[in-house]
C-alpha cells in the first residue's frame, strides 16, 4: 500500500469520525486563522445585481468565507477549482476537518496544506487542485469538510431522485447522497425537473453561485442558510426500506467463546430451529479454536495428544479435563450438521484461531519449533487478558499438519464449505524465526530479512508466501469435497495485508476465493459504507458472491437492534449478497439493547421471507 494511498486513507476515516468528536474538542483547524470568520461589509458588483445567489454570497462574504473582491472579479458563472472550493468549505466550517487528525494524531505530509488534504479524503485519485470542479464532486468536498452523515440508502436515494444518477463517479456518490439527504442541494431558479425526475449534471463545472449555494445551505448559521430560498432546494424525499431478497446470504457465526450453544445436543438444536425459523440460511461453527478441534479428530489427537476441545481456557486453569470427558464420545459437529440440514441450514465450518494459538496451550508446548517470532526474539502478542503465540504459515510441517486438517474434515463430514478468517495470517511483526530468516536468504542471496518488519519487499514476500499456502488449502479441500463452497471472512484489504500479510485480493484473483464476507464491525455508518466503496472491495463484488459481516455485539459490549437494521439496510442498497452476524449469542442473549423478544421481533422484519444461498456468480 504506498504512502500516498495510506495517507489518504487515513485523512478520510478521519473526515467521518469528525462529526463524532468534534463536541469534545471545539473548534480548531490546520491554521488556527482559518477558525476566526473575519466580519466585512457587503460589497455591491454590477455582475451581481438581481442575481438569486447575491444574498448568499454576500453572507459568505461578510464571514469570510469568500474573498472580499470575490464579487467584483467573479461572475455567477464562473468556475472553481477543486483547491478554491475546498479552502472556502475549511473556512466555513473551521476545525471540523482537522479535530479528528489532532486527536488521531494524523499528519498529510504528501500535502501542501488542509486543503489538499480534505481533496483526497473527498475525491481520492480523482484529486487535482488546479482542476476544475465537477458539481457532484463539490458535494463530496462539503459534506467531507463539514462531517455530514452519510446515508444508509444513498444507491436507491440517487437513483429515486436523478434520472442522471449513473453520471455521479463512483468516488463521490456516497457523499453526494448525504448532501441530498441534508438539503444542500441547489438548483437555479427555473431549473425544474422535466419529467418525472429532476438531472443532477454530476460533472458540469461547479459555478461561483451553484457552490456558494451549497455552502450557504449547510452553514449552521440561520441566516445565512435562508439566503437560499427554499424553493430551490432539491428535495429529499426518504426512500421506502427495500425489499427483503429471495437470493441472499443470511449467516451467523457459532464460536465456544462466550457461548454455551454448542456444548449439548439440548443447547444446539433449540438454537438451530431458532434461526431456521428467522429465515437464516447458513451457520459458521468453529471447529478449530484454543488449539483444539472442536470435533474428533484423528490429526489434533496425533499432533496435540488431544482428539477435541469444545471448552476455551478463558480463565487460564489448564484444559477443563472434568467438562471434556462429559462430552463422551459426542461428535459435535456431525450433530450440527443433522440438525441444520434437516432445516435446510447451510454449514460452513469456520476455522476460528487459524494461525494463532494460546501461548500455554499443548501444540505449543508438544511444536516449539513451529512457532514464528518477532525480531527481537520473542514470541508472545497479548490479544485481551490472553498471551498468544503464532504457528509459522512459512513451515512445511505446520502447513501439513494444517492441511491434514482440512482433509479430514472435508472427508469424514458432509460440509457444505470450509471458511478461514483474519488469523490465516501473520501480524506483520512476525516472521523472524530461524526457519523463515534461512529461507529468506536462500532467496535473496543471502541477505537476512530487513529489520523493518513494514518494508514494503518483506511484506510481499511473506504476503506471496501465504498466498502460495492458501492455493494448497483450496486444492485440498476441493480433491475432498468438489462442491464445498471455499470462504473467505477477512478484514478490509489495506488494513489485512498491511497489518496481516493477508492479501485476499489476490486468493481471489488466483480463484482461491468462493465466497467473500468482509468483517465490517464498524459503529460509525460512514467508515463502514466507506468499506464497502473500496476497490478490493467491488472487484470482489463483480466476481463472487460478497458479503458483509456486521457485529451484533460482544459481551460487554452491545450493539442497539436500530444498527443491525441500517446496516444490513446499506448493504442490499449496495447490491451486495448478504450479511452475516458476529456472533449468535449477541443476537439477543448478551445483549442490554432491547429484549431478547425484541432483537428477535427485529430480526424476523429484517428477514421476513426465506431466501437461498447466493452459491456462484454474484
């Protein structure tokens, strides 16, 4: 990921979070002068008499907004750049974009100032300050600058309100649609709609009067927003919630960690029927977590002295021996399978710790020289009250024993697919272990790896290397069972391969990839919609079936039903091929928004039809 990319993605997460933070921190900008409105006079200009967008001007004017002269050497119709439009957002409203880099603690040294910043938060690569300025992309710099909201519908809102809605590059639609919802939206008197649709003209230049208008509208100052007469403001109108699809993922990840659900027939099967009758549609149960298979397994047993582990060692005391040994000779995962097929419940048996193992646990101890390590020799990362350890994904015996899994799994259980997530990865901090540092130079002619774990030919080194394994684990899966489905649940690319060595764009690019569901456990509906636009994102999109994953909660931490909705109402109006939830019990047992008949009186109205498994092309 280069610099240039990083940074601007940087300046937009903190662009959205803005309107979030900006009540603990005032008012201060990227120049504290920018923050002080300077008071002036009206100025009169023959150019301008009479004109609708007069009043306006002059108030932007007299708040320093615009420049004194602006009248007396501008007409209506003259054009502004992309570097003017953007100054004049920053001046009215100061330290808005900024409050969220000072408190994230951001710099844009590729940058010459704020205003090249807020450029390519707002338009990315299409950012030219010199360039003159499309109307829809001065909508994306106001509603960037100013932290307007985005919307949960801004594909259907578009296109419900602008018979040119096609027009609007991919880059600004979203915020685009957040000034429509706003009410920032202008046209010029006599500019009705022809039809029954209005036309936006997204990439007719941005007039002196058009983006003055639009400033004048978002302004928090009364006045100045009735500058604008109402009349002329593009009218919002909310878009009825769309229609449940009859072809969309519906999933929900099963794990033994703060849950219970998978420790009894008596649990399971109540559970099962649950979402079947909610019209769920496919079920993610761990089956590899804590170092142990949470179903009989001949190769755990070979490797770790352990056939299964269905209990975590949450508190530390050592493998729960008592609670294992009840279990008899359950076979957890042929039961869910029974009971989920019977209901028409897709399974896809999630393989949760991937990489990662608890520091103390019996495949570390038996495998010492599986483990990877960072540069300064140590092996531990903490993950909450946790310690763990990392397999190395670069071992040849580690990926046997990783692929005998895979194996037996998909041999002895009528899986409907195989998923692996973020943790079949490393943290970038590792790959320093004598195996890897010996393979590394055999390929580089000796010379050891770069004490820079983030150099950019390290990272695809191992980035490549894991990528290579994960081809094997699609062809063993595949020479098992050819219709099971091979999933995919990562992080967002720049953020997986950047932080994990995990380059699912390119799994996907090399057909290693079935099914997409990328983890998007976001509060704020701007950083969350902004995922989704990513290019990673939509190539995966346009080529197999790609989900979204929403967080219904973790203890201790839940997530209100009214977000569940809007973000699963985002996504179909995105045109993506469904959700799954993280996790089952936050779906209503742990959860203190909303009773459990409530969250489930929610969910039956997200869900109110039966809907197949979106298996093939999207």
């Amino acid at each position: 990921m280069s610099q240039r990319r990083r940074r601007f993605v940087l300046a937009f997460l903190a662009s959205i979070l803005s309107s979030v933070i900006i009540g603990s921190f005032g008012s201060f900008g990227f120049n504290a002068a920018q923050a002080v409105a300077q008071v002036l006079p009206p100025v009169t200009s023959r150019y301008w008499a009479g004109h609708w967008a007069e009043p306006c001007v002059q108030s932007l004017i007299s708040q320093g907004v615009l420049a004194p002269d602006q009248m007396d050497r501008s007409y209506p119709n003259s054009p502004f750049t992309q570097s003017a439009y953007a100054k004049a957002v920053l001046k009215a409203f100061p330290g808005t974009f900024a409050a969220a880099n000072e408190y994230l603690g951001l710099s844009f040294d590729t940058a010459a100032n704020e205003a090249e910043a807020l450029l390519m938060a707002a338009l990315g690569t299409d950012s030219q300050p010199e360039q003159l300025l499309g109307r829809a992309q001065a909508l994306a710099i106001l509603t960037s600058g100013s932290a307007t909201p985005y919307q949960a519908d801004a594909t259907r809102s578009l296109s419900a309100s602008f018979r040119d809605a096609l027009l609007i590059p991919a880059t600004v639609r979203e915020g685009v649609a957040a000034a429509l919802a706003a009410g920032y939206l202008v046209d010029e008197p006599g500019a009705a709609p022809t039809g029954p649709m209005r036309q936006l003209r997204p990439r007719r230049n941005t007039t002196l009067a058009d983006g003055s208008a639009f400033l004048c509208r978002a302004s928090s100052n009364a006045r100045t927003v009735a500058t604008v007469p109402v009349s002329q403001v593009v009218a919002f109108n909310p878009v009825a919630a769309i229609a449940a699809p009859t072809r969309e993922l519906r999933g929900v990840w099963m794990t033994n960690i703060d849950s219970d659900v998978l420790f009894s027939r008596a649990k399971l099967e109540p559970a099962l029927n649950r979402l079947a009758d909610l019209n769920f549609n496919t079920v993610y149960p761990t089956v590899w977590n804590w170092g142990y298979t949470l179903y009989p397994s001949a190769v755990a047993e070979r490797t770790t002295g352990f056939k299964q582990g269905l209990y975590p060692d949450l508190d530390q005391i050592g493998r729960q021996t008592r609670l294992e040994a009840a279990q008899g000779d359950r076979d957890m995962l042929k039961e869910l399978i029974e009971i989920a097929h019977s209901r028409n419940l897709k399974v896809i048996p999630w393989f949760e710790f991937g990489f990662m193992a608890p520091d103390d646990s019996a495949l570390a101890a038996r495998h010492p020289d599986w483990l990877t390590q960072k540069i300064d020799g140590t092996l531990t990362t903490a993950e909450g009250d946790h310690q763990r350890v990392w397999l190395n994904p670069f071992h040849p015996e580690v990926q046997r024993f990783i692929k005998e899994l895979v194996a037996e799994l998909s041999a002895n259980y009528n899986i409907d697919g195989f998923q692996v997530d973020d943790h079949m990865g490393l943290p970038v901090a590792y790959g320093y272990d004598p195996y890897t540092v010996a393979l590394y130079q055999k390929e580089h002619d000796g010379n050891p790896p770069p004490a820079d774990e983030k150099d950019a030919e390290w990272t695809r080194w191992r980035a490549d290397k894991i990528t290579g394994f994960m081809g094997e684990v699609f062809r063993t899966l595949k020479s098992q069972r050819s219709q099971a489905v091979m999933s995919v649940s990562p992080n967002p690319q720049s953020f997986a391969y950047e932080y994990y060595l995990q380059d699912w764009d390119s799994w996907l690019k090399k057909g290693y990839v079935e099914e997409l569901i990328i983890q998007l456990y976001r509060n704020d509906l701007g950083r969350f919609v902004w995922e989704m636009g990513q290019d990673a994102t939509l190539f995966a999109k346009a080529h197999i079936p790609t989900s979204i994953g929403i967080l219904s909660g973790l203890r201790g931490r839940s997530v209100p039903m009214r977000q569940i909705v809007e973000q699963v109402e985002a996504v179909r109006d995105r045109n993506f091929s469904g959700v799954a939830f993280f996790f089952y019990e936050t779906l209503w047992n742990l959860s203190t928004e909303g009773t459990v008949a409530e969250r489930q009186a929610a969910l039956q109205r997200i869900f109110p039809n039966q809907a197949t498994y979106p298996q093939g092309s999207p």
